[in-house]
C-alpha cells in the first residue's frame, strides 16, 4: 500500500490561515479566513475529500464579511483520528464544540455530503448554535433512511455503493491501493461531465488521493457509512431517528446537481418537511455531486445571497 502520506499535506496554501483547535474532546485542523469579527460561517466537507473541497467558497465568503472555518471532519486530514465516534450524534457534536471553542455564540453551516447530514445533526441536536443551515448534494438523514427503504430501485439503487463499505478491510486497501486510485474512479463517476477534465478538477483528483492516503483516513471514512447502515439494526439508530425527527428552527438552503448520480433530486427535496423556518432548493443543470467545486461562482453565489438574507451581516 506505500508509505502513508504526511498529515502535513492537507496544509495547502492560500488565503487563509491554519490551526488546530481543541473541541469535544478531539484535536480538529481547520483552515480560516475572514475579518474575525464577522458571523461565523462553519463548512463541513464530505466523502472522499477534506477541508480543501472548499477552496472556492471560503475567499468567496471571506470577501462578504463572514469569518469562514473549513474544518477537516474527525478521521479526515490533520484532525484526530479516534478509534470510535462517527456516528452522528458525536459528529454534531464536534461542530458545535468548535462553534463554542472559537468564542461564537453562533454559526452559519453549510456541508456537503456527510457534511450535510451533519448540518442537519447539528440543527436538530444544538439548534441554539446555528443561525442557518445549508445543505449540498445530500438531504435530511431521517430522509435517506426512508429514501432507501421505500425507493430500492431508484435511491437504493444509487447508493449501493455503500453496501461494498460494509466489508471489513477490504474497502481500506482498495482506497488506499495504487496512490489512491479508486478516489479518482470515485469522483470521475459522481462528478458533472463539465467539470471532468478541467484543471481544476484534476488538481482535486490529485489532492483527494493523497489525502486518502494519510495513515487510518481510509479507515476513518468508512466508519462513517458503517456506522450509518449497520445503526438502523439497532437501538442507537432508531433512537437517533426520534432525536431528528422534528423540524429545524432555521432557514434552510439546499442546491442539488440535477446529475448527481447519488443522491436523486426527489430524495433531495422530500427533505423540505424538516424545515420548519423555511426551505429554499436550487437543482443546477449538468451539474453532479461536487456542486460547490463544479460551479463555484453560482454556488458561491446562491450562499452568499442567502446568509446576507437571513441575517447574517
């Protein structure tokens, strides 16, 4: 499998700073930028990728007036790599105790992928510290559940993939086997068609399989998907569910590529009944999972225009 990549990668150049903070009990990596006295906007990455999937948005917001936080998640990047606590409720809770341990009373999230479900989590579970919530290419967690169960030929079928992670071991080397190529096949099969074959885009294949490769990462992005699927046999699930099931108190944002080939857009918006203080949905033709990466500037638009609205300056 090689030599596991240096954390130290993740610390990729630009506009913005990087540190560590300690919340929840974990040591997380983030990336700031921003006047530091702005609201506080927190992005919370999904799967395959790490902090640096936000590196469109957050000069974007930083130039509106937001302090912007792009953390990688526990188990991703040059955040601690824990032997347990991906399942939600923790994962909620290691974004509202880095809201609290950046001195904020408050926060505006926005995810993508896990990233989303945890915005939901965090909504639902802390709905003191968040100000808004805007949620890409994934919906409610409640709403995939039931995604899953009642359409097995539509979102089932999309999502099958994460039958294969339910696999011990295997799924690990397969991640990190060959400099990390199965990331690449990954995002070149739920990425939009115009942004393959873009630099940009293959400087994210490039960066992604490196990451992967940090020691335990692979690993550590699994348990997520695992503790996912296998929490619906058991109490912790159901209990989670009942704890989620109320509506969020904030208004809520939700863009979905229209050719997200893994999450259907009827999925994406049978979430609207989560959102008690208001629910706005963007479907963005010829776009697929990566929505923020693959049209940056509308993307970064579509928030920016949203957390002005809502109160954010």
């Amino acid at each position: 499998m090689g030599v596991p990549v240096d954390p130290a990668v993740v610390r990729v150049a630009g506009p913005w700073t990087h540190r560590h903070v300690s919340a929840n009990g974990i040591r997380i990596h983030l990336a700031e930028a921003g006047p530091p006295d702005g609201p506080l906007v927190v992005l919370l990455h999904g799967f395959p990728e790490f902090w640096w999937t936000w590196r469109h948005l957050v000069p974007l917001l930083a130039g509106r007036g937001y302090r912007v936080v792009a953390p990688d998640l526990r188990g991703y990047g040059d955040t601690d790599k824990t032997p347990r606590g991906y399942d939600l409720w923790t994962l909620a809770g290691d974004c509202a105790g880095l809201v609290r341990a950046l001195g904020e009373r408050r926060a505006h999230v926005v995810g993508h992928d896990w990233g989303a479900a945890i915005g939901w989590s965090v909504a639902a579970l802390h709905p003191r510290l968040i100000a808004s919530l805007t949620g890409l290419g994934a919906p409610h967690p409640t709403t995939m559940r039931d995604a899953l169960l009642r359409d097995p030929l539509g979102q089932g079928r999309a999502s099958r993939y994460m039958a294969g992670f339910q696999v011990p071991r295997r799924p690990e080397r397969t991640l990190r086997a060959d400099g990390g190529a199965r990331v690449e096949r990954i995002m070149r099969a739920w990425a939009g068609r115009d942004w393959i074959g873009t630099e940009d885009f293959a400087d994210a294949l490039r960066r992604n399989r490196e990451a992967i490769r940090i020691s335990t990462v692979a690993h550590c992005s699994l348990e997520y998907y695992r503790w996912a699927v296998r929490s619906q046999l058991r109490s912790d699930g159901r209990r989670f569910a009942r704890d989620v099931s109320g509506p969020v108190r904030v208004p809520v944002l939700q863009v979905h590529g229209a050719d997200d080939p893994c999450v259907l857009d009827a999925t994406m918006r049978a979430t609207r009944r989560f959102a008690g203080a208001g629910f706005t949905h963007h479907a963005l033709p010829a776009t697929g999972h990566f929505t923020h990466e693959e049209r940056p500037t509308h993307v970064g638009a579509l928030v920016g225009a949203f957390l002005d609205r809502v109160g954010g300056r």
